[in-house]
C-alpha cells in the first residue's frame, strides 16, 4: 500500500511539474483575402504562410511582400497566445495591407495548438512572482 501511494505521489508531482514547465501557443496561418479594392503589390489571393513555434513556413515559390510580412509581424506574437475575450486582439483577424492603394488584405486563423517546455525556449529563472502573468 504505502509503494503505490508513493507511486501515486511521484505521478502527481512529474504531471503538476511538468505543467508548471510548459505553456501553449497556437499555430496559426496567415492567408491573403480580397478587400475592396484591386491588389497593386506583388500579391497572390490564396498566397498564405504558416507560423508554428518561432518558426516562419512558406509553402511555395510564390513570393510574400517583405513590407506586408513587416506589418504584419508585430501582431503575430499575440495572436499565437491564449487572450482575455475582451481584447481586440481575440477579434481582430483581417489587416489591411500597409499600401493604402492595395485591397490586399491577410486573415489570420489559428489552426492548431502546440505545447512547449519552457527550458527549450529560455535559459532565463522563472521568478517566484511575476508581474507580466494575468491574475486569475
């Protein structure tokens, strides 16, 4: 009796352990829509790419406009992370392409959900109490 509750607790603690190492991100695909305007960049409705972890994936040879991947990139970071359902972010998925005369316009969808060990991302402390979390 006593070796399975010893078993039982070393169980729990590997499991609350590694929940407590690793968090969630989603995967997400960024695709090119019509807007209401006609295209004047070098885009290609249905030209997508996908972004899984840290990692950017191009599916084709199709070329992606370097200053549309730079407008859009500040807003992929959050969107790969769980959000509060009041932010716009959890709402807001369609962006304008940065040339005010192109109709282009990219549609950001989460496809999947990938969980990470903390020590493959940071070789940073976890702090004891840290400001940057929400209080739940």
């Amino acid at each position: 009796m006593c070796l399975l509750f010893h078993k039982v607790f070393i169980l729990h603690h590997q499991l609350f352990t590694m929940s407590q190492s690793t968090f969630h991100l989603y995967d997400l695909k960024i695709e090119v829509i019509n807007g209401e305007k006609p295209f004047v960049c070098s885009h290609q409705l249905g030209e997508a790419f996908e972004v899984r972890g840290e990692n950017l994936y191009f599916k084709s040879e199709i070329p992606f406009s370097l200053y549309a991947l730079a407008a859009l990139l500040p807003l992929l970071t959050p969107k790969q992370r769980p959000l509060n359902h009041n932010d716009w972010m959890a709402t807001d998925h369609i962006v304008a392409c940065p040339d005010p005369n192109c109709g282009a316009r990219f549609k950001i969808s989460r496809i999947g959900k990938r969980m990470y060990e903390r020590a493959a991302t940071t070789i940073v402390p976890l702090p004891e109490q840290n400001d940057w979390t929400e209080k739940e």
